[in-house]
C-alpha cells in the first residue's frame, strides 16, 4: 500500500513538475505581416508561421514563409520576393520572451539588364543564416499576438537585411 501511494504521488509531482514543458510541445500556428530591410529597397508582406514543441525541453522549431510586395519601376517587368526560416526557439512556455537562430532562404526576381543591355528578367537565390528574438503577449486564451526581429546574414549576392514581424499565433 506505501509503494503504490509513494508511485502515484511521485507520479502526481513529475507530471505537474512537468505541465509547463507539455503546454510549450503543441502545435501551434499564426499569420503575420512583415517589413523587410533590403528586399528591394524596402518591402512589406504577409506570411504564416508553425511552431513544434519539443517535449520536456524549453525548445520549439519553428516556421516562417513571407511574400513580399515590393514595389519595381514602371515599365520594367515585374518583381516578386519571397522567403522561407526554420529556426530551434528558445522559449519558457506559450508566452513571453523568446530567442533562437537557424537557416534561412530567400527568392527574388526582378528585372535587370543582360549582357547586350536588354531588359530581362533576372531571379536571385540565397540561402543564409538569421538570429531571431521576439516577445508573444499572453492576451486572450487562444489568441496571442506577437512581435518578431530577424537579423539574416546570406552566403551568396544577397545584401543582410533585418526583418520586422508582427501578427497573432494560436
């Protein structure tokens, strides 16, 4: 009888020793709009994100695609921007500060002049690496807006930029 009330208290203390590491593990999801510094001088756009706990850890690997609407002169073609981050965050909970760092790849697409001084369509791919911090504000039960900072640095043609995010994860 002792051993089995010494099991289910011990029991009893790991899991809610544990409850705030198994609430970090859901799935969780969101929407976001962004800013970022270089693209084109200068870009807004829209994006979505996904974030995995990992199980008894203060850990998430986390998601991010953006579009970009960037603006190119008049009469020159059309350009378009878009890019993709997975990071591994870490964070204490559901809420509140968190930090991380990770990969990240960017696709752009802009006209441009060829050898013979023609205007052409010209496309631009980087991957690179990004340190990412930012807070998420325990507001309703569901609903949590947050604030988001990435610095990205690229290996390749592509100038390091910084990347504002803002939006509401569920």
């Amino acid at each position: 009888m002792r051993r089995t009330l010494f099991a289910t208290v011990l029991s009893l203390a790991v899991l809610a020793a544990g409850a705030p590491a198994l609430e970090a593990q859901a799935f969780r999801i969101g929407a976001q709009g962004t800013y970022s510094s270089r693209t084109f001088q200068d870009a807004w756009g829209v994006g979505g994100r996904a974030a995995v706990g990992i199980p008894l850890l203060p850990i998430e690997i986390l998601g991010v695609f953006d579009y970009y609407f960037p603006s190119c002169p008049a009469g020159e073609g059309t350009c378009s921007a878009w890019g993709g981050v997975v990071n591994v965050m870490f964070a204490d909970g559901r809420d509140g500060p968190y930090i991380g760092a990770g990969g990240v790849y960017n696709y752009a697409e802009a006209p441009g002049a060829d050898d013979d001084g023609n205007t052409v369509q010209r496309e631009f791919k980087d991957w690179g690496f990004n340190l990412n911090a930012g807070i998420v504000i325990d507001w309703l039960p569901v609903i949590n807006p947050f604030f988001d900072f990435r610095y990205e640095w690229y290996t390749g043609d592509a100038d390091d930029q910084f990347v504002l995010g803002f939006g509401i994860i569920y």
